[in-house]
C-alpha cells in the first residue's frame, strides 16, 4: 500500500535524456506529465455556477451526535430550525442505506440576538466554538463564532429549489458522484453540484469527465483528489442538444445501480470495487 515516486532534478539543461514511467519522453512538464494540458486549461465561467465545495465549519464544536441532537429536540421543537443533519462522503459512499450520523448547529446567517432564541444549541456552540474562534486570525471567524467559518449561501440558496443534488467526495477511489437529498449540511469535504438533472449525473459519471479529472487533479497514493477549480471549471460541456441524449442513457444506468445495490446490500463504492473487478463475473 506503500506509493513511491522518484523524480530526478538536473541544473543543466539536456544533460540527461528525460523518462517518465520508464520511457523515453521528449518533454517533462511542471505537472510532471509529456502534456501541458493543467498548465493550458482555463476556466469556463458558464461552469462555476454548476460546482461549489460544502460548508466549513471552522469549528468542530457544531457537530453533535444523534443522542445530542434528539436530546435538544427534545427540549424545544423550535430547536428543530437549527439542528440539521449532516453529511459527509463517508455516509454517501460508503453507506447501505444513506441515514444521518451526525448533526450541526446551523445559525447559517442569523445575528447572535437572533441565535439567542435557541438557548439550548447557542449554549454548546459557546462552549465548544468561541474559545477556538476567539484565536482565530480571521477577523469574521472571531465576531461571527455562533456562525459557520464559509456558510456557502449561493450553493444553499440554488438547493433551496431542488429536492436532490449531486455529490462527490473529494478524495476518492472512484469518481461517481451521486444524488442526495438536500435536506443536509454538506461537509467541506465534498464537491455539491446543485443540479437534479439526469444529463450532467451522465456527464460527470462518464469515462470523458473522468480522464479529464485524472490528468486535471492532483492524487493521493492511487486515490484522486477531485480539485473542483481545476478539473470541472476547466471542463467543457458538450453541446446542448446532446443533454437529452446524455440524461437517456444516464437515467436507466442510475436506476440500474441502485436496483443492483440494494438487491445485494452494497454501498456505493462496494458496487464500484465488484464493476472494476477483473474476476467478478456476477451479473
């Protein structure tokens, strides 16, 4: 499980002949790769719209179990407006059955006299946040420590109007992103493309998305690290009247993974280890 990579530097120019994975190559870029494609790409304005990272906390003190959520349920129903669940990769893609494990105290954009009708939620946030937020160097992280540190109100607003979204962990084995519903704080650790629609689930799901994240990405070990700047803004779109076509053979695709999920009792990314398998043949 161990990854080894040698690079070998010179100070004089075309004083050795240049390898990359054992063969001779005529060029070795900064991205250590023969092609200058990450160094060429620019970003598409028409994608940013399509892809945001979830909320950060700065403070790990919101998070709360699921006895200290039902327990502050229990005290108010008026609760109920701040305690929301939350979801990380981890749930999504290696979950059966997608049910929440964790909770946050969600004051979102509400002043602290506001947050002060929360008594019970406000309380923990002062005790287990404010002590780490009064050190921190952001001036808005110190004032603001009932709030999130990035509270991602664009990606949140656009979700307000969609009932599923589309998600993907960061680091990863496989690149798959999936819907979910978006009655969830999303983790940082996750890329959120608030769409329902079958034709970008197609696109990011493809073979084409997928070699331009490879080569636009940085890894960890044999894992990608999906940096969302690079790889999706970078990625251009086919033309619109292939939608139609991409969300035809992407919506029976979905339904047939999840049928076949639930049928022998996988996560997602258990599904994905037995489809790579060289020496499954299951059907």
């Amino acid at each position: 499980s161990v990854t080894v990579a040698l690079v070998v530097f010179s100070t004089t120019v075309n004083s050795i002949p240049a390898r990359l994975g054992g063969e001779l190559v005529p060029q070795i870029t900064a991205s250590l790769k023969t092609e200058e494609i990450a160094e060429t790409a620019e970003r598409l304005k028409a994608n940013v719209e399509y892809c945001y990272i979830g909320s950060m906390l700065s403070g790990k003190g919101f998070i709360l179990s699921t006895y200290e959520a039902e327990r502050l349920l229990e005290e108010s129903p008026n609760n109920r407006d701040v305690i929301r669940a939350y979801l990380t990769g981890e749930e999504v893609f290696n979950s059966i059955i997608l049910e929440p494990e964790r909770y946050v105290v969600d004051f979102f954009d509400r002043t602290l006299e506001q947050a002060s009708d929360y008594p019970g939620p406000l309380e923990i946030v002062r005790e287990r946040v404010k002590p780490i937020r009064d050190k921190a160097n952001r001036k808005a992280h110190r004032e603001r420590w009932w709030q999130f540190g990035d509270k991602r109100p664009t990606l949140y607003r656009k979700l307000s109007l969609l009932d599923k979204t589309l998600v993907q962990t960061l680091h990863t084995k496989y690149l798959s992103p999936q819907f979910v519903s978006t009655d969830y704080v999303f983790s940082h650790s996750m890329a959120v493309f608030p769409s329902d629609e079958y034709w970008l689930w197609g696109l990011l799901n493809s073979s084409i998305h997928e070699c331009w994240a490879r080569e636009n990405s940085g890894s960890i070990g044999t894992g990608l690290r999906y940096t969302h700047t690079d790889c999706f803004y970078t990625f251009p779109f086919p033309p619109e009247e292939w939608r139609q076509r991409i969300a035809e053979a992407g919506t029976p695709l979905d339904q047939a993974r999840t049928d076949v999920r639930h049928r022998i009792g996988a996560s997602v990314n258990e599904l994905l280890d037995l489809i790579h398998d060289p020496g499954e043949s299951g059907s």
